[in-house]
C-alpha cells in the first residue's frame, strides 16, 4: 500500500493526465487552478506527517543504540562479578585470573558485535528515511516544474494571441484612415473636426 503522499501525487498525476488538451495542441492542457491547488495543499500537509515518521524512525535508532549499550554493560558486569569471585579464592587465584580475562575478551568481543549490529541497523534505518524523504521531494520538486512550465507556456501563448490581435487591429486602422479622411473633405467637414482615436 502507497504512503500518503504517494497517493495525492497519484492523484495529481491522474488529474494533469485527466485533463483536456488545449485548442490545436498537444502539449498545453487546461486545468481547473482551484482544484490543483486544493491537491497541491493537500500535498503540503501531509508532508509534515512523513516527516515526523521519519524523525521517529531516527529516534527508534537511538532506542537500539541504548538497548545495545545495556546488554553491553550487562555482560560487562556479570564479567566483573564473575573476576572477582574468582581472584577472591587464593587457591584458584592463577586459573582465575586466566579465565577472567578470556570472559571479559569474550564478553568485550561480543559487546563490540552487539553495537557494531545495532549502529549498522540504525544507519540502515537513517539511510532510508533520508532516500524516502528525499525520493518525495524529488516527485514534489517534479510536479512543481512541470506545473510551472505548463502555465509559463499557456502566458506565453496568451501573450502570442494578444500581439498578432493588436497587429491586425492596428493594420486595420491604418487601411480605414485614408478612406475616413477622403470622406471627410468630401463632405467640407475638413480634416480638422475628424477625431481619431
């Protein structure tokens, strides 16, 4: 099952996809601004909910550390308790001393592989949420450009339209000018009572 914000980028990629092509193009859709803002919003407050999954994910690493360093000092202690019933009997003092310190190689040596296990884990876990995390911006970061890339064709086009209406508008009074002002001597009005706008 798809996290959360994986579902509202779905749901964005299959309104842009849903979306009708604008007049004579392939590439220029028309969008609704309300509705993708509303999923755009959407969006935004899920992210804070991922990220503080992900904080406890951090947070969990830290509870193995602990727990590790526990059986750590655990093991280190039955070791020392270990030592020192042994060294306290004088006959045995030599063999003791020998054996305690095998238990305490034994015990460091298997205090190194818990913490060497628990940090692997936790990195392990630290690196995910950080590729997760990033992997969601990234699709985020994605659907902004195409957005603004969308809408900067769409002005840009709208902008195009205006220009070529504005050439023809301003050809067509230049074309109407001449016929106006020979009306105008026509009729004895004289050039000085035509108002041109």
């Amino acid at each position: 099952m798809s996290n959360k914000i994986e579902q509202v980028i779905d749901e964005i990629e299959e309104y842009i996809n849903s979306c009708k092509y604008k007049f004579r193009s392939e590439e220029i859709i028309m969008v609704r601004k309300e509705e993708l803002i509303e999923m755009l919003n959407e969006l935004r407050d899920k992210i804070p909910e991922e990220v503080t999954r992900c904080e406890k994910m951090v947070q969990n690493r830290e509870a193995i550390l602990n727990d590790a360093r526990q059986k750590a000092q655990k093991l280190l202690d039955n070791v020392a308790e270990q030592t020192t019933e042994l060294v306290n009997e004088h006959q045995i003092m030599q063999q003791a001393y020998t054996q305690a310190n095998e238990i305490v190689e034994l015990a460091t040596k298997q205090a190194q592989e818990i913490l060497d296990s628990a940090t692997i884990q936790s990195n392990d876990v630290k690196a995910s949420a950080i590729q997760y995390t990033d992997n969601m911006l990234e699709s985020f970061e994605r659907l902004i450009n195409q957005t603004i890339e969308l809408t900067t064709r769409d002005y840009n086009d709208i902008i195009s339209h205006l220009k070529d209406i504005d050439n023809v508008v301003s050809a067509n009074r230049a074309e109407l000018a001449p016929a106006v002002m020979d009306e105008a001597s026509a009729d004895g009005s004289g050039a000085g009572n035509l108002d041109v706008i």
